[in-house]
C-alpha cells in the first residue's frame, strides 16, 4: 500500500546510486505519505464491525474538467450480529439523495462525523444478508486526504483519478474502509464523456457503452478487495498492451499511458514490467490476478500506488514499478490487517525492489541499495518495524521510510540471511499460499508462524529484537591466527536504544590470504564478549566486516590481533561470569576427557566429561576449574552469579 515513491522515478539508476543515500530515501518518504496531517484524528470506525461486505456495484458518472462525483452504490453484505441500523463510512461534504433497499426507501441520516447512519425497516437477524442501493452526489472534500482529484496537466488534458490510502474512500463514496473486511467482488461502471478512456480494478467484460456524448465503461473484479484499493482514472488515455506468464497462464498487461508521456523511452521502460512479473512468479508464486489483468494507470500524484490489477504511477523508472508491482502479493492479495503491521505489505516491497538488482544487475548493485538503506536506517538511534497504537493513528509514522519501508526491507534481508534461500523462500510460498490468509489481511504473528515452520526453530528473540525493539547493534570484533588451520574470534556489541540488550545475530565476516584467498565465514553470536574458534582455509592476513551488507549496524569495527597462537589461551570457558550454563571451548584438535570444580576451599564440586555444563545446582562464587584434556590439563577461574 502506498502512496509512493516519487523516488526514482525522474532518476537514472547511475544517479540513484551516485547520489546521498539519506537524500534519496526521504524522496521516497516524501512521496509516499500522500496527505500533509501530521496526525490523521482516524479510529476504526466501530460501528461497522457488525456486518460483512460482500459484493459492490459500484455505478459512478464524472467529467474530468469538473470536480464532482455522483454515483450510485448497491451494497450486499451479511449480517454479523441482530442489526437494527447500518452505518458506512462517507465524508460529510457528500450528500445522499436516497437509500432503497428492495426499491423501498429506508430513513438515513448523516451526523455529521463522516458517517451514513441508515435505520433498517426490522431487525435482521444475524448471518442474513441484505441489499442496499445508496444514490449521493457532492463535491469531495478538498481539506482530506486528497482522495480524488481532477486536474488539468500542462498539455491542457483534464484527468481525473482517486487514491484512497490509507483512509480516503469515504472521501468520494460510501464504504466501509478500516481494514476488517474484504469485499468479495466488485463491478464499477464509470460514465464519463465520450472522448475519455475510464480505468479501473479488473477486466472489461464487454465494450464501452456510448450513449450520445457520454460513454460507460464496466470493470469486473474478481477477487477480495479492501475499499482503499478501489480505483478510478478517467483522461485521454493512450493504451499499450504487453503480455506475461507463460501458457497455460499467460495474462494481458494493460498500460494506460499520457499521449504526452508515450515518447521517447517510454515503451523501453514499460517493457521491464513483464520481466518482473516473471522473476517475482519464480521466486514466490504466480501473479495473483493472472485471472484478469496486471497493468499500470499514469496520474499526477508524485510516486505510485498499487491499486488491485492496475498500478497508478506518476512515472515508469523500473525500481518504481518493481516496488508497486510488488505489492500485488505483499498488500493486495495478502494485505495488513492493521496499520501496526504496515511493514508486511511496504517491507516486503521495498525488498523486492532490491533483489531486482540482484537479479538484473548483480551483487554490487544490490549491496550499494542495501548500504543506502542501512545509512538511513541507522541515521537516528530509535525506532521500530512495529507501530505502537498511536502510532498508528500518524500517517508520517505508518508511511515512514525510514522504518515501515527500510528497515523492514533489511531485516527481511536478514531473515533470509538467518534461514538460508530455500528456507526463506519457502516459508514465503507457504505464507502466500495459506488459505487462512491469502486474499484477506494478515498480521505479524502470522508471517513469523510460517517462517518458524520451515525454520525449524523459534524466530522469537529475532522479532522481539528487530520487529518489536528498537536501534541497531554496533560491532567490535576482533580475530586471531589461533594454531593450524583456525582462527580465534571476540564478538562484542553495544546497542543504539535500550529497548534490546543483545541482537543476536549470525555475523558474516570475510577473510584474506596474503596470497589472495578469500573465505567467508559466519560468527553465531549469541552474547557479548563471546569466544568462537572457527576452521580455517589459510593463515589470515586481513578481515572484513559484513561485506555483503546482511545487517544493520554502524561504526563496526574488525581487527586482527597478532598475538601467536598459545595451546593455554586456545582453551577459554564462557560466559564469564557465568550465571547458568558454562561452555568450554577446544580447538578442534584437542579432545576433552573431563572438566572439575573446586570451591574456594578445595574441595571439588562438580565433575563433568560435556562443553556445555550446567552450574544451577552451585551457588555464587568463584571457582577454580580444572580441565583435563587430550594435550594436558589446564587451570582456569570462573566467577558464578
């Protein structure tokens, strides 16, 4: 979802990658937050929870060179509890000239807080469905979200087009528009003047009807939809058609383009959008409306928004349509269920923006878009992925690139480092692929349930530090030489926000020979101060932090100790202090035979033949520890908490 990203859109990729990163990506912040309130005064509206939506007619007739809309919607939903009165969301400057339900006129009132209250001739009884036509007509509301617009463009053409993200719907029709219901289908038919080209969700079932100087167009959609997706676009339209997929699945994309705008590399711009159809079908699922339609609506807001089918799009930079294109899977088909968990529709495309680059321009590309996310991202010291519930009220704070949009994206890229691709990518198949959740909304908990699945093991302490928490982990590592064939490595961190004690994290390092060898290696690091030993291919001659951007983090530092190598410092016990459970450590040469603790009077008090000892049964203190091993025995001290 989104109003989005002006962003590249009047760039070239060389400029995009020459120029700031925190510049660049405030560019897109800016374009996507589509109204100028800092604060939206917006609740879900309860009065709409107690019924579903499940089919529109929606019949609208506009002129482009008038700002006005009058239209007719028919209603059909089912009841979810004994109603008496139903209510939809609709902005007080429009007015409702009837509402009929079997051609019978009902009492309707708007009181004045953007609401249809409409009093229903006897109560409807729970799980009964009902049909209700609401006539209206008005001038939308200039002062909103912007929701509907009709201007003219430079060349004198007037256009008309709505975006209705997040919460703009009510804005030019009467809705239901928090996101607790999908409907289920939708028929929009569009009267305008004959010279115009009308544009909306899904597929033409027939042709145009004219009828003297006006002409209706009908749309057919399909598959679930939120209100706020619900689109209309009405100008002089120029249309080029291309195709994707594959047989048996092949689709038609239907671009509705400016004349003015039809020239020059326009058509080489347009034409990467069946390409990324098909990387984003083999790396995830077919294209969820393959039924219908996929395609792009040009318009004058200063980005993109991923209306269901129909792309509009100020521009066609190909970062631009890879991002909106993206949300066909993660926003459309499988949508947010509340404005907290915005980051599972504008993470996910914003991430799969920046694997184009892996997949079109290879590895540097996409690490220099990973390195310009994490200079953003780590420009201030706060803020989370997950929005608090006030948060979720500030349309800034939900459309914040900085952390709905980059952070997300790179902690998805740090899940897929942590998983591995198949798992990854499996897990993100199985996401879109379940039932419970595709075409309807989703939270949080349900995405971390899949990955968890394939996974194999708890995602907990990862969501809780880089979804939940806030900040970033600064790494100080040092590496050693450590004997034939190993090297020793001390992983410290310190964190950005106190709200995370410890990001734990597999930390990817990359070392050299001094004859060119290079290996990549993985630190689990799982506390501060911990000791790994890891095989080595060659004796190191220098080290690299995370060269392939997996994480975010800053002011990292790695060097290599020159120490040389002692069979006594090779052998370390950690944590220490140790509260519950002590590690030994070996170089992998060395075999242990068994380990002994003596309190400060000698006496022993534990003997073990593990690495991972348990000290619950000891109380605090300090200990001495004798540990017997293949190459001798060894004396250390640990201090118990």
């Amino acid at each position: 979802m989104k109003k989005i990203l002006l962003l590249l859109l009047t760039f070239s990729f060389a400029t995009v990658v020459a120029q700031n990163g925190v510049d660049y990506l405030n560019t897109i912040a800016s374009s996507e937050m589509k109204t100028a309130s800092n604060l939206m005064q917006f609740a879900p509206n309860p009065n709409t929870l107690n019924y579903d939506i499940t089919y529109h007619k929606l019949e609208f007739t506009v002129d482009p060179a008038v700002y006005f809309v009058s239209g007719k919607i028919t209603t059909t939903y089912t009841a979810l509890a004994n109603l008496n009165s139903i209510y939809f969301d609709l902005a007080n400057e429009l007015t409702v000239a009837s509402v009929k339900k079997n051609g019978v006129n009902l009492t309707f009132s708007q009181n004045g807080a953007n609401e249809l209250v409409i009093t229903l001739p006897a109560t409807q009884t729970i799980g009964t469905s009902a049909t209700l036509e609401i006539t209206y007509s008005g001038v939308p509301p200039l002062n909103g979200f912007n929701a509907f617009t009709a201007e003219m463009r430079s060349n004198g053409s007037n256009t008309l087009y709505t975006l209705s993200e997040p919460f703009g719907a009510r804005d030019w029709w009467p809705c239901k528009q928090d996101l607790n219901d999908k409907i289920n289908s939708i028929d929009v038919y569009i009267t305008a003047p004959s010279q115009y080209i009308a544009v909306s969700n899904g597929i033409e079932p027939e042709l145009p009807v004219v009828n003297g100087t006006s002409k209706t167009t009908h749309f057919h959609h399909g598959y679930p939809i939120p209100a706020y997706l619900i689109c209309m676009a009405v100008t002089d339209y120029t249309v080029y058609n291309q195709t994707a997929g594959a047989a048996p699945n092949q689709y038609p994309i239907i671009n509705y383009i400016y004349p003015e705008s039809f020239t020059g590399g326009l058509q080489t711009q347009l034409d990467q959008t069946p390409l990324l159809l098909n990387l984003y079908s083999n790396l995830f699922e077919l294209y969820p409306f393959h039924n219908e339609k996929y395609g792009h609506a040009q318009f004058g807001w200063g980005g993109g928004m991923e209306h269901t089918t129909v792309s509009f799009m100020v521009g066609f930079d190909r970062q631009l349509i890879a991002h909106e294109m993206a949300h066909q899977w993660f926003g459309d088909k499988i949508t947010c269920g509340t404005w907290k968990d915005i980051w599972l529709n504008e993470s996910f495309a914003t991430y799969l923006a920046s694997i184009v680059y892996e997949n079109f321009d290879g590895l540097p590309n996409f690490i220099s878009d990973k390195t310009n996310m994490i200079n953003y991202i780590t420009s201030a010291p706060d803020g989370a992925v997950y929005l608090t519930d006030t948060e979720a009220t500030d349309v800034n704070r939900i459309f914040s690139s900085r952390l709905s949009y980059n952070k997300g994206a790179m902690v998805i890229e740090m899940l897929r480092f942590k998983m591995g691709d198949t798992a990854f990518f499996q897990a993100m198949k199985n996401y879109l692929a379940d039932p419970t959740l595709a075409y309807g909304y989703a939270v949080t908990t349900n995405l971390k349930s899949h990955l968890e699945a394939v996974y194999g093991s708890s995602l907990t302490e990862f969501f809780n530090d880089w979804i939940y928490n806030q900040g970033y982990p600064t790494y100080s590592i040092t590496a050693q030489n450590w004997g034939s064939g190993q090297a020793r490595f001390v992983v410290n961190q310190s964190q950005s926000h106190s709200s995370v004690s410890y990001f734990e994290m597999p930390v990817p390092v990359r070392i050299h020979g001094a004859s060119g060898q290079v290996q990549d290696l993985v630190l689990n690091n799982t506390t501060n101060g911990q000791v790994l030993i890891l095989p080595v291919n060659f004796p190191i001659a220098s080290v690299e932090f995370d060269p392939d951007k997996h994480l975010i983090s800053k002011n990292n530092s790695i060097t290599l100790g020159n120490e040389s190598f002692q069979l006594e410092n090779a052998i370390a016990l950690y944590p220490n202090p140790v509260k519950d459970e002590l590690h030994v450590q070996l170089p992998s040469s060395i075999l242990l035979e068994k380990v002994s603790l003596y309190n400060n009077l000698g006496q022993l008090v534990l003997e073990n033949n593990n690495l991972d000892i348990s000290l619950n049964t000891l109380s605090s203190g300090v200990y001495s520890v004798s540990i017997q091993t293949s190459e001798g025995e060894f004396h250390k001290k640990i201090i118990k908490n």
